[in-house]
C-alpha cells in the first residue's frame, strides 16, 4: 500500500438513501454528519458525487474536488433529510 500522502486521487460515489425509514435522528443526519466529518480527510484534488435514491432520487452534487468544500456543505445541506 503506498503512503497515504503518495495515494493516487479518489472519485467517491455516495449513494444515500432517503426514504422515510431514515427520518430519524441516528440515521440519515447521523450519516450526513459523518459524511462531513470524513472531508476532512480527503485531499484537495480527491473528488466527491452525491447520488439519492428512494425518498427522492437524483444526482444531489456532481464530481466535485474536495478543494470545493463550500459546494460539497451546499450539496449536503440540500440533500433531503
């Protein structure tokens, strides 16, 4: 395994459900929290898609570079909850 300084970009696909069973407190804000916390620990030129499925359905943020932090918080804060 390379370092993880010397790891090659990543392209992440998150696939998040949002249908009514995951209206609840320790669910889908739970792991949109999550999803918030684990930025941080991307790289700049690691890129990030946000895809819905279920409750609503939909691409919710395109190929985005973590660079772009503000969009990926719009992307989140819009996601259905």
């Amino acid at each position: 395994m390379p370092a993880l300084k010397d790891r090659p970009a990543l392209n992440l696909v998150f696939q998040i459900d949002t249908s009514g069973s995951m209206d609840q407190p320790n669910k889908l804000p739970l792991l949109i929290q999550s999803f918030r916390l684990m930025l941080s620990e991307l790289h700049d030129e690691d890129e990030v898609s946000i895809v819905t499925y279920a409750g609503s359905a939909g691409q919710v943020l395109k190929p985005t570079k973590v660079s772009n932090k503000a969009a990926i918080m719009t992307a989140l804060d819009q996601a259905p909850s």
